[in-house]
C-alpha cells in the first residue's frame, strides 16, 4: 500500500540519473530509518477558524487560515496549496466565507501526499470547531449539525453548488448506530465528526482483447497498490462479457504497450479505469456481435450472447461457440479505450463518524472502546475490498488521532524507528460498526461511489470531541 508516498518523486530522480550514467539498473532500499527521516510526511498544519453564528445556531461567516509547513526544497511542491480549500467550511452551510490556504518553506522535511492530503488537518479544525459552537450556544452537536447542513443544490464555503448530497442521513445512521441519545457512564464521552470529498478524475486506458482460447486479457497502465484495481477490472469484464472470471487475466504494461495513466490517485480508479474497462467491454462486445452475425447470416441484433455463445434469439438451437468466432475473425479482436474523465467537483460524498472514548480522570489516558462509521454508497462491485478500504483507513486514522507524531527538533526527525513512532497494532484494535447508506449519484460504473479515502480523516476530529466530552 503506499496511500501517496509513493506519489512524489524523492528518490527517483537520483535513480534515474544513476541508471542514465551507468546504463544499468538501479536500486536504492531506504531504511526504516531512512524513510522516516528524509521521506515525504504529512504536511504539519496549523489551521485558525473564526465563525460567526447567529442565536438561534445558523452559521452565518466563516474565517479560515491554514498554513502548511510543507518543507524546504521547492521540487516536492506539486501544487501551490493543498486541495483541502474546496471543503474549508465542511459540510455547512456558510453564506459569507474567507478561506486562505498556504504552503510555507520551513526547515522541515519536505511534506507530501498521504491519504486524503491536508483532510485530516481540515476535518480536525473544522469539526472540533463545530463542537465548540455547538458548546457556546448550549445545543446539542448532532441538532447543530442537522441545522447546518447544506442542501441539495446549494453552494459550499467556496461557491461550488452540490448535488447528490447525504449529509443528513449518512450522520443519521451514525447516530442511530452508536445510540447518541443513550446515557453515558462516568468518564465516558461520544464525538462527532465528519469529512466530506469529491472524487478526482484524469487520463487512463486500456487494452481488452478475446483470446483464442475464449478467455480474455486485460492490458492495463494502473499498477494495484492494494486496493483491488485490478480484481474489480476483472469483475467488470466478466460481468459485461458473461464469463466467470477465471477467464479473465490481467497484465500491467508498460510505455511501450499501454495507454498512458495519470497516476493512482484521489479516489479515482473505479471511476476512470472502470468506465474505460465497461467501455471497452462494449466496443469489444460490438466486434464479437458482428462476426457472430455473419457467422450466423443474421443481423447483429437479433443474437444473445452468454457464457461464452452466440446464439440466435428465435432459435436457440442456431448457435456459435466464442472460439469458433475467433478463429474465423479475420482481424484481431482487441480495443483500446483511452480517456480524459472529468472530476465531478459538484458532487461531494460523505463519511461521518462516532468516536466513543473512557478517559483516565488520575492519568488522561484515553482508551478508544468503539467506533462507527457511516458512509454514502452506491453500487458496491467488490465488498471485500470494500470494507478492507474502510477497516484500513479507519485504524490509519485513530493512528493519527492517538499516537503518530513525527517529532523534529532544528529540522531533524528524533524518533526515526518504529520503536518510538508508534503505529497503530493488534493490540489498539476497538469494536469498529460500518453504516453503509445507499443511493444514487455514483459516477463509477454501475452506480460506483469511491471509498478510499474517507474513513482516515475524521477519527482524529471524533475522538477529540468524544474527549472533551467526557471530561466536561
């Protein structure tokens, strides 16, 4: 898994030069030592909210200044400002908003990409900021939130209208789920928090052709970091082609033999390489529908095709075995789809989370005892990767929210061993309940909705709340 890490160069120019020079390859293995000191961390943030709201709870003005202390060396900086501006005001209604996001030069390691970046840090200001209004005015956080949710078709902080918004009833089947209303024991405490994000778009392709064996091959440019990509390609092709699949392989190509790909990234890879693959699906299904008809001596139309056979739709008995197609084409019967797909930065899905926590009143320990989390779905193709993706992030999330902390001192990183930055273990596992709320609005084929990286941003945010309150 490598969640961005991987996403800036750091090593890679000195690689390429070496190799270039020596006409060799080459490799460089960091350390753990290594990786932890001269790598590309999560920017260190420091965000300052002012909000004006009225009496009765309504959100009027907001003030956001966020500064990233992104580190020295300009080559890492792949953007002026990190993307998590589009959701400075949350999921709130906010009619007057003044955002300010900069990435400063600091005698740091240079930040990078990890996650959902900058999410975290916003989630965490923003909604630990909603708590405290909500303590000011004496109302209920969740009453608070209800009461300022944007709606269908209006516009966020900065101006971009929405669509497709579930912020109600994703944050209800996660109050509904935990109990929120239920009495707490002593030194207890519940907290809300939610994150909110668009999904990205971008180039990628692909290559499907019908081998002669009726099976299929899948050329792709995506390489699989962990999520399942290249399983829920798969899926697809078997699902369009009618064949188990078994029948279906995967190759990761290379410049030379694949369309180009931008890059595994920002939620994107069930949306651009799963619409490319369900359109190549049907491109390569056109071709097969025609041979077949002449092979038949009807129209294209007038043929099913289904487990690997094309049979007349008035006569079953008239029928062609997929192999026999093939081997009487007299062209190869390979597509390629290359596509450009646009970021729907107008529809905006939602997680909200609930974070329970007992806090030591001798020591402050805390001792995180459940989590839930509450999602907007569409069509889930693959469950297991699914849920792999929410258990994952969420433990990468309390990670954050509990105990991950790089500690720098003049510039260097003190505690660059797994020994002192502690990483979330068997050990710190909590009682994790996953809501899934389905609807429509997913952009991915079949009504697909991303789900990579929403669970890590707000457990920090929740888990704070749920520790103030129980120590009030």
């Amino acid at each position: 898994g490598e969640f961005g890490g991987k996403g800036d160069a750091v090593d890679l120019p000195i690689l390429y030069f070496l190799a270039q020079k020596t006409g060799r390859p080459v490799k460089i293995v960091m350390t753990y030592s290594g990786k932890l000191s001269a790598s590309n961390p999560a920017h260190p943030t420091v965000i300052t909210i002012k909000s004006g709201v009225k009496r009765d709870g309504r959100i009027t003005a907001r003030k956001i200044r966020a500064v990233h202390a992104s580190g020295g060396y300009g080559a890492l900086k792949s953007n002026t400002s990190l993307a998590t501006w589009h959701y400075a005001g949350g999921q709130y209604r906010i009619a007057h908003a003044d955002v300010e996001f900069m990435q400063i030069y600091t005698n740091t390691v240079p930040g990078g990409y990890y996650r959902s970046p900058g999410a975290v840090a916003t989630a965490f200001a923003v909604d630990c900021h909603t708590d405290i209004i909500a303590k000011e005015i004496k109302m209920d956080p969740a009453e608070f939130r209800m009461k300022n949710f944007l709606e269908e078709g209006e516009p966020d902080a900065v101006g971009q209208p929405l669509q497709d918004v579930r912020f109600r009833e994703v944050l209800q089947g996660a109050l509904d789920a935990v109990g929120w209303k239920k009495p707490k024991k002593r030194n207890h405490g519940r907290g809300i928090a939610l994150s909110g994000r668009h999904i990205s778009g971008g180039d990628t392709g692909v290559i499907l052709s019908a081998e002669a064996d009726g099976s299929y091959l899948i050329i792709s440019p995506s390489i699989d970091q962990g999520s399942g990509t290249h399983t829920i390609l798969r899926q697809l092709v078997a699902d369009r082609m009618k064949v188990g699949i078994d029948q279906v392989r995967v190759l990761i190509g290379d410049t030379d033999t694949a369309p180009r790909d931008g890059g595994m990234r920002a939620s994107r890879m069930t949306y651009v390489a799963g619409n490319a693959m369900v359109k190549a699906c049907d491109q390569l299904r056109e071709k097969l529908l025609d041979q077949a008809a002449r092979m038949l001596e009807c129209r294209a139309d007038e043929i099913d095709f289904d487990d690997g056979r094309f049979s007349l739709r008035q006569d079953r008995g008239q029928q062609v075995a997929l192999r026999r197609v093939l081997a009487h084409s007299t062209e190869p019967l390979k597509v390629t789809v290359y596509e450009d797909y646009r970021a729907p930065d107008e529809v905006s899905y939602i997680c909200a989370q609930v974070a329970e926590v007992e806090v030591d009143p001798d020591t402050g320990a805390v001792k995180l005892h459940r989590m839930v989390t509450a999602h907007d779905v569409g069509t889930i193709i693959n469950p297991t990767a699914h849920q792999g993706q929410i258990d994952g992030a969420a433990l990468m999330g309390v990670g954050q929210g509990l105990m991950e902390e790089i500690v720098m001192d003049q510039g260097r990183v003190t505690n660059n061993n797994l020994g002192d930055y502690k990483l979330p273990s068997v050990a710190d596992l909590f009682e994790l309940k996953t809501v899934l709320v389905a609807s429509v609005g997913g952009v991915g084929p079949h009504n697909a909705k991303p789900i990579g990286e929403f669970a890590n941003n707000a457990p920090p945010a929740a888990i704070a709340n749920a520790v103030a309150g129980a120590v009030r």
